[in-house]
C-alpha cells in the first residue's frame, strides 16, 4: 500500500524541520511547504526562512513548494490587529492566523497536491473522542501552543497532525542534531508577532502615518471621571498596563478601561482591575452536548497566563457567559479566552465584555 501523503508547512526553523523528520520516520511521504506570508514591500527577494526552508527539504529529499499568501495574510491578519487597536482592543494575531490563513491554505495546496493530511510544527495534539476531534496540551509545558489553535474547526482537526505535540523543545533540538542539522538546532526562538519588530506602537505609527492625528492625545480619567492628565492616544495603551503612562499620581496606575469613541483611558488602583465575569464572542465549542454549566473548567485569558477556573453561564455557536470561582485580573478585550477540561481544549472565544467586582 502506497504510504499516506502530508503536506507539511516548513518554517526553515527547528520545528518544522523535525515535524518533516518524525513523520518521514512514521513512514509518511512528506512534501514541504513555505507560506510567504508578509514581506515589505520594498524587498523584492526571496526571503530568507524560504531559502533555507528549500535548502532543508533539498537535505531531507523531499518535494518543496512555495505558497504566497502575503496578500490575504494582509488583509485578514494585519488589517484586523490595526482595526482591533484602532477600536481600543489588544488583538492576538496567531490566533487569527491559524484559524483563517495558515490552515485555510494549507489545506488547499494539500488538495492541489493530493495530499491526505497537513501538518505543522506547533506543540500540541489531536485527540478524538467519539466522532469529535479537540486541540489538546502539547507535553511540553514550557512550548504549549493549544492557546493558539482553538479555533480550528473538525474538517481541519480531521487532517491535521502535530508530530511535536508529545516531545520537548529539548528532544525536538536533539533530533534535529543527530540528523546533522547543527545550525537548525541552535535556532533561536521565533519571535511572537511575525511582522512586528520591536514596539507595535512603531508599527502602528508605520503603517497608519496620521494616527497622532487623527486619534491624538486624549484624557486619562480616575472611575468617577474625574480628568487626571494626558494620554498620547487610546490605540497606545492596553488593559493592566503600568509602565509608560508617564503620569505621576503618587501611586502606582493601572489601565483598567480604554474608550475609543472618547478617547479616554481610565486608570487606577491594581485591585480595580479584578473581574468576577467573562463574556466572549465568535466562539467554538468543538461538542456542545458535551458542556454543562456547573463544570469547572480551566481558562487561560492570555497565552502567557496561568490557567483559572471558571464555568459556563450560558453559551451559544456565537457567544457564551463565564464566571470565574475566584476573580481574575486583567481581563483584555480582543485576547481569546481558551477554555479546557483537563489537557483538552473544549472551546474559546474572543473577549468583548467582562463585569468588574
């Protein structure tokens, strides 16, 4: 029997290039793949990763091919993080990402190219339970990237495997060195936003040139309204932050609210900014009969959060209400709110509203 064909999408990093090694190994024919997906527009060449994307998949004798998609990942991904600041939420691009470009594309080109799966080199799992299958904890704690992925629907999860999602970053490395990929394995970590270097406050500024125009400078406010001093423009500032307010009021200042219409930012005391509930739009619930609403499940609020516990109010294909068994902190609109039972992510949605205690 002819063996089972993955399109693997190759980043010319350490990840993608083992994921290409596990499933070779696992008896796969691999073909690879490199998604161009934001270049500047005064480059004009071929970007780096693809060349050493193409120079891996040349060592592993593998087929290769090169999917431009800068243009949609522009218009969807890049255009929704500047949208999202310009409405006074903090956007998390990756997630919009894989939901609407990276996966969407790769599962094209893998029919185009007769393939039965897609892969990638994120750490986490498929697993199926029943006929529904869930985005799960990759093992390594430290790499976890299930943040990433909830919004995959069945006909993606169906196709997809995650060779990394059982090993650490350390085993990843070490593979990647007995196959005699040396510089592959010392690879530096990818940076979060692929097409923000730096401050995102510089990217904003690059590519919205008028924004101290047409937003400018505007009121920071204590709760009861009261006018404290000047901020440089809502889109600049996000929930929780402290640093670089740049206003003195004696005590430490926290962003507990951003109002785009008015321009105004409301600061205040740490403990202001503890949240009691949770409301989250464009959700997915990969099984809705499987949730119930006195199950305590565990969410994260940020990718970088410890998980909290919390349970369904009420939900919808579109919308749900969460409360928390203890407050929380921070709560950001724009940010996905992953919710899982045990390792297993059991739905998400983007945070719009929340209620403060």
């Amino acid at each position: 029997m002819e063996p089972k064909k993955v399109l693997v999408g190759m980043s010319g990093g350490t990840d993608s290039s083992v994921a290409c090694i596990e499933l070779m190994q696992q008896g796969y024919q691999v073909v690879g793949v490199t998604m161009v997906m934001w270049t500047k527009e005064s480059d004009g060449l071929t970007p780096t990763y693809v060349k050493e994307a193409q120079q891996l998949a040349a060592a592993l004798g593998i087929p290769h091919y090169v999917l431009d998609v800068s243009e949609q990942f522009r218009n969807c991904v890049v255009d929704n993080f500047m949208s999202e600041y310009m409405c006074g939420r903090t956007p998390n691009p990756c997630v919009q990402c894989n939901m609407h470009i990276k996966m969407k594309y790769l599962l094209e080109e893998a029919d185009r190219l007769g393939c039965d799966y897609v892969a990638t080199g994120h750490y986490a799992q498929v697993l199926r339970h029943n006929a529904t299958f869930y985005i799960a904890k990759g093992f390594d704690v430290r790499k976890d990237q299930s943040y990433f992925l909830w919004g995959l629907k069945q006909d993606v999860l169906s196709r997809l495997l995650l060779p990394l999602g059982g090993m650490t970053k350390d085993e990843v490395r070490s593979v990647a060195m007995q196959h005699g990929f040396v510089s592959v394995a010392q690879k530096p970590e990818s940076q979060d936003i692929c097409f923000v270097e730096g401050d995102y406050r510089d990217f904003l500024r690059a590519h919205k040139p008028d924004i101290d125009v047409v937003v400018g400078k505007g009121d920071f406010i204590n709760p009861d309204g009261k006018v404290l001093g000047k901020h440089k423009g809502y889109p600049f500032y996000t929930i929780g932050q402290r640093k670089g307010l740049e206003i003195a009021l004696g005590v430490p200042a926290y962003v507990l609210q951003i109002n785009a219409e008015k321009n105004q930012i409301m600061i205040g005391d740490k403990n202001q900014l503890l949240t009691s509930d949770m409301y989250i739009r464009d959700c997915y619930f990969p099984s809705c009969s499987s949730l119930s609403d006195n199950e305590v499940l565990l969410i994260k609020i940020r990718y970088k959060s410890m998980p909290v516990q919390g349970y369904l109010v009420e939900w919808s294909d579109t919308h749900a209400h969460i409360r928390f068994t203890a407050p929380v902190e921070a709560l950001t609109p724009g940010q996905s709110a992953v919710l899982y039972r045990n390792e297993c992510v059991v739905g998400g949605g983007i945070i719009y509203s929340h209620s403060c205690l």
